[in-house]
C-alpha cells in the first residue's frame, strides 16, 4: 500500500451513508449526477427491469440497483457509487499519479493527468472506475469536490427525497449508521447491517443492507487485488533474488575451482 493511499492525519474525510431500506428506486440521484457533472446518457437497453443503466460506468457515477430478495417474493433498491476507499487499490496502480487523495478524504481522478493506462481499473475490488469509450481517460464519482469546495453538498445526496443518500463528516455518518441499524434491530429487521467498515481499510461510502453484500454486487471482502497480492510478489521476487544470488555464487566457485 503505497504512503498516498493513507487519508493523511487531520483532513476532514466526508462521505456517504447510504441506508437501502429507504431507497425507492426513483433514480433521482442518477438523474442529478448526470446533469450536475455533464455525463452523457446512457444507452438504453431493456434488462428484464426498470434498470436500464446497468451498472457504474465512465459516464454512470451513481447508479441505482434493482435487487431481487431471497425467494423472489419482493424487490429492494441501492443507490450504488464510487467507495472512495481509505487503502484505495486504484490509486496504488496509477503509475502517474492521476488519482488523488483530496482534503475531504475523498478519491478523485486528475483528467489532465491520466495517460489512459487502464491499471487502475482491474485494481477496483468494486468494478467502478472505467475509461471513457472516448477519449480513454480513466472517470467515475468525485464526491462532487466542485461542490464540497463551495460548501454544498453532492448532487446526489441533495436530490434523494426519502434521505436514503445521507452525505456527512465520516464519524457522524458511522453513528448514524449504528443508530440506525439498532432502530431497524428493535423493529424486527434482525438482519440489516452495515456494509464498509471492515472493507478495504474503511468504505467512504457506507451502506445498510439486509441481505448478503453479494444480492446488492458488492463483494464480502474488497481488498484491492494490488493490495493482496503485494505480500506474495515481494516474498517471490526475494526468492527470485536469493535464488538468483545463490547461482552467480555456485558458478564463481566453481570456475575458482
């Protein structure tokens, strides 16, 4: 994990609290993404449901998932978006420094900077950031940074009319969450939980849910696939060097000999 994927000490890091038993399926905040951050339309393709986008795209920062619950017997709906992690696996394999930590804690991409690589994009343990089909540069959510600069909050989280989308400072949205999930608790809902605190070093957006992460495409465990393979490829390629060391010493001696 490289010193940049750290939040750095004392930055306000804020994000998203996304509680799914609130969520109507209205996909305002796609709307509002789209339109605040200039993203072209999708194209629309009927997929056996009211879901037409599909999933988070170069130009799909907020996408709004139709989850079928256990038993086909009812349907439930999440607001899905870019994690904004604290050990971000996309920003460990930018090799020019294109992705970036902000004050906020938040994930950001330097369009300007990005040459196009496309090695952050398979080091997303969530499948959200892509390249534009245009000009190649890598894009996804920016936790509206234009507008957290101005003191206004995301699109988003602005346009959701049942709250479902809560934007906040990091600790607060934590109790919240906990709060929450113990109301949902003493009502019954025995299986709703949060989902991104024990993810890839803690998710800048959180999410209550109710069934296994895997119904909503989120995996159980996210670390990034740099993050969990730095430890073998370091014990290899020192193998690889010992090895190496152990021939070229093998050989002086016997050509001493």
């Amino acid at each position: 994990m490289s010193e940049l994927s750290i939040i750095e000490p004392g930055a306000r890091r804020m994000g998203f609290f996304t509680d799914t038993t609130v969520c109507i399926g209205c996909k305002a905040c796609e709307v509002a993404c789209k339109q605040w951050n200039d993203l072209p339309a999708d194209n629309v393709a009927f997929r056996d449901s009211y879901d037409h986008t599909g999933e988070l795209g170069a130009n799909t920062w907020r996408h709004v998932r139709f989850v079928e619950l256990a038993g086909g017997a009812d349907w439930t709906f999440m607001s899905d978006v870019c994690k904004h992690c604290a050990n971000a696996g996309c920003m460990d394999a930018c090799p020019t420094g294109a992705l970036i930590r902000t004050e906020f804690g938040t994930v950001v991409v330097q369009p300007d900077v990005c040459n196009g690589c496309g090695y952050c994009i398979p080091s997303c343990p969530f499948g959200v950031i892509d390249r534009d089909h245009v000009d190649g540069r890598a894009a996804k959510c920016t936790l509206c940074y234009d507008r957290l600069e101005d003191g206004l909050e995301p699109a988003c989280a602005k346009a959701c009319p049942t709250d479902s989308i809560q934007f906040g400072a990091y600790e607060d949205l934590v109790e919240i969450a906990e709060r929450r999930t113990a109301t949902l608790h003493e009502r019954g809902v025995a299986d709703a939980y949060v989902y991104g605190q024990d993810q890839a070093g803690g998710l800048g957006a959180m999410f209550l849910l109710t069934e296994p992460p895997e119904r909503y495409g989120l995996p159980a465990h996210a670390d990034s696939p740099i993050q969990e393979n730095v430890v073998k490829a370091t014990a290899f390629a020192v193998g690889a060097g010992l090895l190496a060391a152990a021939g070229v010493a093998a050989a002086f001696v016997g050509a001493k000999r």
